[in-house]
C-alpha cells in the first residue's frame, strides 16, 4: 500500500480521535488563570506585547508591539523583534505591528492576529517573509484539524505549489496566558509562498 496513503489515514485517525477526546473540555477550556511558563511542556512560547499594553480592534490598524520566540527544541528558533518607538522606521532589525485577522473568527473571546514586521524575518526556519498569522482555532477544541490539513499538504500532497506549515505555540498577549495557537505563512502572493503567475 502507498505509504502516503497509510500515512494520511493514519493523520485523519490521530484528528478523529483527538477532537473526540478533546471536544469534551469544552470551547472556553483554554481560559486559564495564572498558568506558569513550567506548564506549558515542549510547546514553543510567543510573547507579544504591545504599546501601553493596547489590544488590537480591527485588521486594518496594527498596534506596535514587541515580539519574542522561546522555549524552542531548537534553540536557533528562538526568536526576538524589541519594541520600537512607533511601527513605521527602518532602523536595526525594524519593528514589528499586531492587528486582529480574519472574519467571523475575529467575534470569538480567542482572538485570531496577523504580525507584520517591517524588515522580513524567519520564523522556524521558514522563508523569510513580513506577514505571519496566529490562528485561535477556537472551534476546533482539539487544536489539530487545521494542523493536520496543512500537514497533509506539505507531507502527502507534495504536487501542490504551496501549503503553509503549522506550528503549535502557546501564545501570551500582554504577559496573559492566550492558549495555544497554530504559527504559520500569511497566505500571500509572492516567492517562497503562493508563487502567482498572473496571465497578462
């Protein structure tokens, strides 16, 4: 049997029987009060904050903040962008802005963001690029089926041009214990993303 096959059902089993076990903890189970930075395991940490602790309100306007990496396996992964003086230089390293993304997603209490920085960075050693996303997967309470999704573009449906690649992270927001989101590639037209040709 194909090995790719075997290895997309067995994939398609592992988000099956997690969303089943996992859907149980219902869909406010990432509220967690005074959680410490030991409980969050191998899980890579994100900590964004922002300018006098400002939360975004819309996806058009982004709110300066800083932005970190930690907690990587791979310590060349760990990662920081300080806060600059406003969102809009070209100094050292650059800066970085937050905005929330998305549609109905942006309604729920776990906020979905798109981090921007001004110079293009590589995140997990991915391409270099200036948008990258944060999805809440907020109904999805076994944080996989978007994981696995991408997973089986990257790894099973290799013809395809481009598929993001997930990585789970914890994320705080302003030093508050945000869940677990899913890091990836802002779905952009242009090289080392979705390589558009336009038909002129």
């Amino acid at each position: 049997m194909n090995k790719k096959f075997i290895k997309a059902i067995a994939l398609a089993l592992i988000i099956v029987i997690s969303s089943t076990v996992l859907v149980s903890c219902g869909k406010d189970a990432w509220k967690v009060e005074n959680m410490s930075a030991d409980a969050y395991g191998d899980l890579p940490i994100v900590k964004i904050n922002t300018q006098d602790g400002k939360n975004p309100v819309d996806k058009e306007n982004y709110v300066n903040c800083s932005f970190e990496i930690t907690n990587c396996t791979n310590p060349e992964h760990n990662f920081k962008v300080s806060m600059k003086e406003s969102f809009d230089y070209e100094e050292d390293d650059g800066g970085v802005g937050v905005r929330l993304r998305g549609n109905t997603t942006m309604a729920y209490d776990k906020k979905p963001y798109r981090v921007k920085f001004e110079k293009s960075k590589s995140l997990f050693g991915l391409q270099k690029a200036k948008s990258w996303v944060l999805l809440a997967d907020y109904l999805d309470q076994s944080n996989m089926r978007n994981y696995v999704a991408l997973t089986l573009g990257n790894d099973v449906f290799d013809n395809l041009d481009f598929t993001a690649h997930p990585n789970h992270v914890i994320l705080e927001f302003n030093g508050e214990y945000k869940g677990v989101y899913l890091l990836c590639e802002q779905m952009d037209e242009k090289k080392g993303r979705a390589n558009v040709e336009v038909d002129e």
